[in-house]
C-alpha cells in the first residue's frame, strides 16, 4: 500500500467514523512541538531525515522521532519537543501561554504560519544550536473535510462558537476557526491549557453551536 492508498483509507475510516455518531467532532489535543524547514533541519540533524514515530490523523501530518530543546531568552529549558513533519517553507514553534510565561516570551496567539512579527527562541538539537523567529500558542480551530464543511455551511477563516461536552466542566469556545480542505478530516485542535480546563478525556468531543442553538 503506497502513501496515497494509506491517506484515502484513513481519510474514509474517520469519516465514517464521523456519520455513524452523534455529530460531535473528535478534539485533537495539542502538546508544544515544532516545524523545521529543510535548511533548519539539516542544521540540527546533520545527515538525517525526518524518522516516523507516529502517524497523525490529518493524512499528510506525521510525528518524527527526533526531538529538540527549547531555551527562552531567562535560561528556561523545554525538553523533548517533538519535531513534526514534513518539512515547512518556515521553521514555526507551537507552545502554550503557560509554557511563554515559563520561558519568557510573549507568543501571540495565531494561526499556523502567520508569523509575521513573532518572537525568537533558541532551539537545541544534540548537534547544533539555532535561533527559530516564528514562536506562536495556536489558535484553536476545526480541520474539516469539505463535505463537513458543506454540511455546517462554513467556509475557510469562518469563526465558530463550540461546545466541549466534557464530565463535570462542560465548556463553550469562542472564536474557533473553521479550516477545511479537501485532504483533511474534521478534528478540533486545542492546545494543553484549554484540554485541561475543559477536562478534555480521550473521548470528549466538540459540538458546534448553530444560530438557531444559540438564541
């Protein structure tokens, strides 16, 4: 089975998946990771490429098993961050508000690759040691199939208000930004900080809000 094969067998088990339940949408919790462009890769991993640890749901995205350290400008060390592939046209780092206090800096909250004037952090590998200018914490928000998409009535950039349906802390986000495409599947992404305030679990899913629930 060749890559191409494997990304429309999952694209078509998670949406079946999707019409057999209740319409809620599965919630993807992100941790800190980062992106590398392929110079800055091969500075921090001389000679290598990019190792599969762990296949992610959107079809194109993958978990690598190579790692980096993160040190803000106060000395504040980030351990273990998980690298993400593929490679980018720009290096990008993905932490929470939590983790920009920590390490002092001010990371705006933005959607992937919106970079324009985002912070710098040092960024460790066991070889090398470079400076990355393009540090954000995420922007909640939706990849959505287009059939999904078509079925909400949204379009790419619209804002959504959603329900986390969770046990004990039920929670509504605003201002959670719809993402289709034709080679994604619908899964909310929120970082650690809003997983732990809405106790997300590993079942927990997200409802969007229509106008009609909302009056």
């Amino acid at each position: 089975m060749n890559d191409e094969q494997l990304r429309t067998m999952i694209r078509r088990i998670i949406s079946e998946e999707l019409n057999n339940d209740d319409g809620g949408i599965p919630i993807g919790v992100s941790n800190h990771h980062i992106h590398l462009s392929e110079e800055d890769f091969a500075t921090l991993f001389p000679g290598q490429k990019f190792e599969l640890y762990r296949q992610l749901k959107q079809p194109a995205d993958f978990a690598a098993k190579q790692t980096v350290d993160l040190i803000g400008p106060n000395g504040f060390q980030v351990s273990h961050v998980r690298l993400l592939g593929p490679a980018r046209s720009h290096s990008q780092v993905e932490i929470s508000r939590t983790e920009a206090r920590e390490l002092n800096i001010d990371a705006p909250i933005r959607l992937s690759g919106n970079l324009d004037g985002t912070p710098s952090i040092t960024v460790k590998s066991p070889n090398a040691e470079i400076q990355v200018q393009g540090v954000i914490a995420a922007k909640r928000h939706i990849h959505m199939s287009l059939a999904d998409a078509d079925k909400y009535g949204l379009k790419y950039g619209d804002i959504v208000k959603v329900e986390i349906r969770s046990q004990d802390r039920k929670t509504i986000f605003e201002d959670v930004v719809a993402r289709p495409r034709k080679d994604f599947v619908t899964e909310m992404h929120i970082d650690t900080d809003e997983a732990n305030a809405a106790n997300v679990q590993a079942d927990t899913k997200a409802y969007i809000i229509t106008d009609d629930q909302d009056k």
